[in-house]
C-alpha cells in the first residue's frame, strides 16, 4: 500500500499514478447549478485500489467519467480542478491527446456490460477494435489474435469460439469479464470500476473481483473502484473514499474507515447494512430522508438534515476534511467526530431468533401458502411460419414449498435458478405446468378465472423495478385506487391517504406522477399497492436489490413493521443473502429448477449442508476487512447449465466443488441418481446432496 500523503506538491505529483486536485463539476440547469463535484481531492498509486462509495447522485461517476473525459461540455463546466495522470495533467491536454490516452494508459470498466458493448458487433471484433486504436502496427488477424488471448486471460472458456459472438450470446458475467478484457487490452496503469458487480450474482461477483485482483497483481495497475456495496469494499479496496453531495466527507485506510467511523454520513451507512455474519439486530438504523438536490445543497454541513447528530452549528458552519489526530491518512469533516465514535462502538442489540418462531408457527396448524410438487416448463418452438415444439426449458421442476401465517420464507439462488418464475406460478401469473398450490387452504390451481380475480385480493406482488411496474401516465391516486376498482373493495376520501401515511409517505404525494419520487418512494408506492386490500400472502421478488442501501434499510424496516401490524405472510426472493438473512424466518435454496436445502435461517446460515449453498454463502462479501481477512473462500467456476438440457443426476455436478473431491464411484452415484431433501441437520432442516455436510465458511 502507498505511504499516505496529502496531495498538492510537484513530489506528490511524481509520486502517485493519478491525482486529483480540487476537481469541480457544475452543470447548468433550469433549477440552478448543479453541483455533482464541488471540490475533491484524491488520489490512488501503482498497484492500489483506491474505492470511492456514497449513495446515488454523491458524484462518485461523474468524478470518474470527468477523468475520462466523457463529461459533455456543455452542459458541464469545470470551474476548477487538475488530474494528473503521472504528473501529465488530463483536462487541460488536447482531445487528440486525451483520445491516445484514453483506453491506453486510463481505462474504464462500465456499469451495464450490455449497454456499454455494441450489440451489432461480434465480442472479439470490438476488443481488437480497441488494440488496433492504440497500436496501429497490429493488423487484423495480430488483433484478434491478442483479442481471443484476453478472453482466455479473463476466464472466459472456448474464448476462440466466443469471439466470434455477438454481446446477447453471453451470460451477464462472460458480458462482465469481456469488458474488463477490453479494458485490459492495452495494458492500463489506471482502471475505473464503476459499479462493476451490481447487476451480478454474488457467484459470478466473487469470480470478477477474484479476476480482478489476480489481474492487478500481475501488471501492478491502480485500480478506482466505485461502488455503494460496502461489503465489496472491505474484501478489496486499500483505501476508501466517502463522497456526499459532491464532496469528500471521509477519507481512510479500509480498516480505519470500517473499524473507526468519524463522520455521521460513514456512521449511517455502516449502521444501515444487514450483515450476513451476525445475529440480525431488532432494527435496521436507516439514515432518513433522501440525498439533497445538488441544485440547492443545504447551508453548513449539507448532511445535517438527515444527520442524527446535528445541531445548529451543523446548519451554520460548512466543516472542513481535518486529519485524526496521530493519523495523518485518515480524514473527516464533521463537527461531532467524538460523538459518531461512540455510537460506533455501542453494540446493537440482536432480535429474537428467528427458528424457534418459525417452529412455532410450523407447529400451529395449516400453513399460509404450501405448494406440492409445483412445476413450470416452457417450450422452445422452431421455425418462423410453421412452428414446432423442439424442446422444453425445466424453469421449476417438482418443488414442495410452505410458509407459515405471518413468517417470511426467502427463495435464493443464482439468475436462471427459478425464483421468480416459481414466484408467478404460485400467484398464476405463469400458468403452473404441474402440481398445487393452496393459499390459505384455497387451491389457487383449481380456481377458474372469475375465482381467480376474487382470490387475488389476498394475493398481492411487489415487484423489483417499481419505475417499470408503476404507470407513468398515471398519479400515484389513480394507481392505488385501480386496485380498489379492479377488485372491489371500499374506497373512501381517506382511503389512499391513510394507505400512503402507512408505509411512510405524505398525503399529498397522491398527486404526483412515478417519475417524481426517488427510486425508495416508488417502491414504497409498489408496496401501498400490494397491500391495499389488506391480503394474507404477498410476493416480495427482489423489492430492495436497486436500491442504496440506506433506502434498503428503510424499506426493509417498513416491511418487516407491516408484518407485525397485519400478520403478512411473505415469499421474498433475492440474491443478495445479507438482506435475507435479515428478514427471513425460514431459507429455501433454489439450483436449476429445484429447491436443494431448505431450513430456518440461523440454522441455513450458521450450519449450511449443501455444496452450493456453501458457496453462495462463501461468496457474499462481509463489511469487515478484518472478517474478510481471515476467511475461506469457494469460488464456483462456470455458468450455471442450460435448464432446456440439464445434467443427469444431481444438476450441480458440474459446478460442484465437492465432486471434484469424490472416488470415481460417488461421482457416478452423482451422475446417475437425483438427490432428493432428506433430513439434515435438524428436524426441519432438509438437503439434496447424496455427500451432504456442514461446513464453517464464514472464517477459515
């Protein structure tokens, strides 16, 4: 790790691979000057990574993209600023020059792989692309050559076969580790991540970072992580960067940043996560209200209005970045720096456990919703005139499912295992191929379509986009009451705004169209949706993963307040098992169509059986450098498998780090026999491994 110093002298300059000096960017608009940068000062040297986190509008790719040079002028202006890359400084050089530097010496790899590579050129054809801009002595087939070298390089398997792809033919890692080949492929002393894992699963995430690491080890590259997962940060960053409203409010080593917050905004953040690793705590703390608008950034602090800290010197004096004492590399700018350290250090108190209430409730009588041998497939027709059923993709195979009244059972896995089309056949959004579903004793399967509309008053879905999910031509009024229309039910003048005050919005945000809420509001609006009609069973797929995690944390907060005041039963799918192991009270883990543990969350978590849950749970980064330090890691390999072809016998065979393990005659017991849920660990724990056994993988 490079020596800490403070940028600003002609020996800084020499000293670090890339420095920026008061950078400030200002956009002019018809609300005023927008603010995104206003006077931030960092840097990152040769072999470091360097990660600059805050929530949504902070500045944190508006500081990067003006390092590249793909800020627009106009409607952009820089008041005032230096980057310096080697001493060589970016904004003052000629486009000409900026363009040699671009993609050759500062490289950067792009949030959506898929809006970043263009979708009409072959992937190896656009990575030669970039070689042949930088070296003009390639020619074609060197080019390509080099080209198909990186995709192997990245990980990417058959990378010859590959390259002659086109960017939809791939997975959303392969479309990941093809974007950092193209990055690569000039050999940068500089990348800029932005967001480079949020869209992937936490599988394929731990092989990127995994990539990534390996590949800066090797050429020495300085790497600008930006990111608002702070787990990511812990397992990868050296330094870290904290930016609110356009500026730096904190700045430290990575264990001084997580071990020893000084700033309210760090504090919040911190406190906002759900971990993995501990006990839950009775709540969430959510920083309230919304980031402020860069065109009218509060007087003083500008965290002050959302800080729990403040006082009315925070709305009068704006603080200065000060060192800690005795730690010159570790900075704040907040007025109440001893106060924050102290509420850092007060433990949180842990909820009750979830498996003895789970238990109870299994124990009480019939479940809220149970699902026997539930099955959904989908043909795969060929031919454009005359089609023909060629084939069928196993999207949900057999699975047995129950939830007990007013308990939270997750659905977990890898995209493509199932989730959210098990999701949509229990409510008949998919029409179920095969098996039961009973809700509240009622079988939904036998319901004809008239019942169907009457019963969906107690079945209700969150969706994962509230943007896409929401009319946009549409009040926030008239979506609501669309509910009470379609299905009955008494609507009065009071109605919508009782239903907005009771997931934490204003009445007279009734008027107002989707776009004019935050990403956090909408989904508070998906929800008042869902729970109109005060239903029994509701639907939560994926309703926090685009969301910042202090919105997270308010979100989860709601739901979890919602199901003690109106015995809710929810189906919560997600990815992200920090989040479920939060707000569950029992874990099923869904691998190509099936369900291959299922069991309460302590006990899934604390004692996972199953190969592949012991992976994903070895791959969720935890927000502890000193945890993350100490931990054993097992990084699957490959995608998982064609579910219109999946393997014989157990289908995670072929990505099972177990497998590889066994004597030739389990593995053949592997290939031949489909494991099914037997007992596990516990009474109400179940696994589908015929080798099934627990396994610590939180700490070596």
């Amino acid at each position: 790790m490079a020596a800490e110093t403070t940028p600003g002298t002609a020996q800084d300059a020499a000293r670090h691979m890339l420095e920026v000096r008061d950078l400030r960017v200002h956009f002019r608009t018809d609300a005023g000057v927008v603010k995104a940068v206003d006077g931030v000062d960092w840097y990152v040297d040769k072999g470091e990574t360097l990660a600059i986190v805050g929530e949504s509008g902070s500045g944190k790719s508006v500081s990067a993209m003006s390092l590249m040079g793909l800020v627009p002028t106009p409607p952009a202006t820089f008041p005032s600023g230096e980057v310096l890359l080697e001493g060589r400084s970016l904004l003052t050089m000629p486009e000409s020059e900026q363009r040699r530097l671009r993609g050759k010496d500062i490289a950067m790899i792009f949030q959506d792989p898929l809006t970043a590579l263009n979708p009409v050129y072959k992937v190896g054809d656009q990575i030669a692309e970039m070689i042949r801009a930088h070296d003009r002595g390639a020619g074609k087939v060197t080019a390509r050559r080099r080209a198909v070298d990186l995709l192997g390089e990245v990980g990417i398997p058959n990378p010859a076969t590959r390259a002659a792809q086109y960017p939809h033919e791939f997975s959303g890692g392969m479309r990941q580790r093809a974007m950092i080949a193209m990055a690569l492929a000039n050999d940068p002393k500089v990348l800029l991540a932005d967001e480079p894992t949020t869209a992937l699963d936490v599988t394929v995430q731990a092989q990127i970072m995994n990539l990534l690491e390996k590949l800066q080890e090797q050429r020495e590259t300085a790497i600008v992580l930006i990111t608002h997962d702070l787990g990511l940060v812990a397992a990868h960053a050296d330094r870290i960067m904290v930016m609110y409203a356009g500026k730096v409010v904190e700045t430290g080593t990575n264990d001084e940043i997580f071990a020893e917050p000084r700033h309210a905004y760090t504090y919040g953040l911190l406190s906002s996560l759900a971990r993995m690793d501990q006990a839950r705590p009775e709540k969430l703390e959510p920083i309230p209200g919304q980031p402020p608008n860069l065109a009218h950034v509060p007087s003083g602090c500008a965290f002050h209005p959302r800080c729990r800290f403040a006082t009315a010197q925070c709305a009068e004096t704006t603080p200065q970045l000060v060192p800690l004492t005795g730690r010159p590399g570790h900075a704040h700018a907040c007025l109440h720096a001893d106060r924050v350290a102290e509420a850092a250090e007060a433990p949180r108190e842990p909820a009750a456990p979830g498996s003895e209430a789970a238990a109870e409730a299994t124990a009480a009588g019939e479940p809220m919703l149970r699902t026997e041998g539930l099955t959904k497939t989908f043909p795969i027709r060929s031919g454009v005139l005359i089609q023909r059923t060629v084939g069928v993709v196993q999207a949900v195979d057999g699975i047995d499912l129950e939830i007990p009244e007013g308990q939270t059972l997750s659905l977990v896995g890898e995209s493509g295992c199932g989730k959210s089309t098990a999701a949509r056949a229990i409510l008949r959004l998919h029409e179920p191929t095969s098996g039961t579903v009973h809700v509240d004793g009622r079988d939904v399967t036998a319901l004809g379509q008239g019942e169907l509309r009457s019963a969906r008053e107690d079945m209700q879905i969150v969706f994962q986009d509230p943007y896409a999910s929401l009319n946009p031509r549409m009040t926030v009024r008239s979506i609501l009451s669309e509910k009470y229309e379609l299905l009955g039910g008494e609507l009065t003048d009071t109605t919508i705004p009782e239903l907005l005050e009771t997931v934490g919005l204003s009445a007279e945000y009734a008027e107002r169209y989707p776009h004019e809420f935050s990403g956090g509001q909408r989904q508070r609006v998906g929800i008042a949706r869902a729970i109109a009609l005060n239903p029994k069973f509701v639907v939560l797929d994926e309703p926090v993963s685009a969301l910042d995690v202090s919105i997270q944390a308010q979100v989860l907060n709601l739901l979890e307040q919602l199901q003690r005041d109106f015995g809710l039963t929810y189906l919560f799918i997600a990815h992200d098992l920090s989040v479920v192991r939060h707000i569950s009270d029992r874990v099923a883990v869904m691998y190509l169509g099936n369900v291959v543990e299922v069991a309460d969350r302590d006990d899934l978590f604390d004692r996972p059986q199953h190969p592949y849950t012991q992976a994903l749970i070895s791959a969720v980064p935890i927000p502890d450098p000193e945890v993350e330090r100490t931990r054993e890691r097992i990084v699957l390999t490959g995608d998982v498998p064609n579910p219109a072809d999946p393997p014989s016998g157990c289908r995670f065979r072929t990505r099972c780090w177990k497998h590889l393990e066994l004597s030739d005659g389990d593995k053949q017991r592997c290939i031949d026999d489909k494991p099914v849920l037997q007992i596990g660990s516990g009474p109400s724990h179940r696994v589908a491994c015929h080798f099934a056994e627990e396994r610590e993988v939180l700490r070596a």
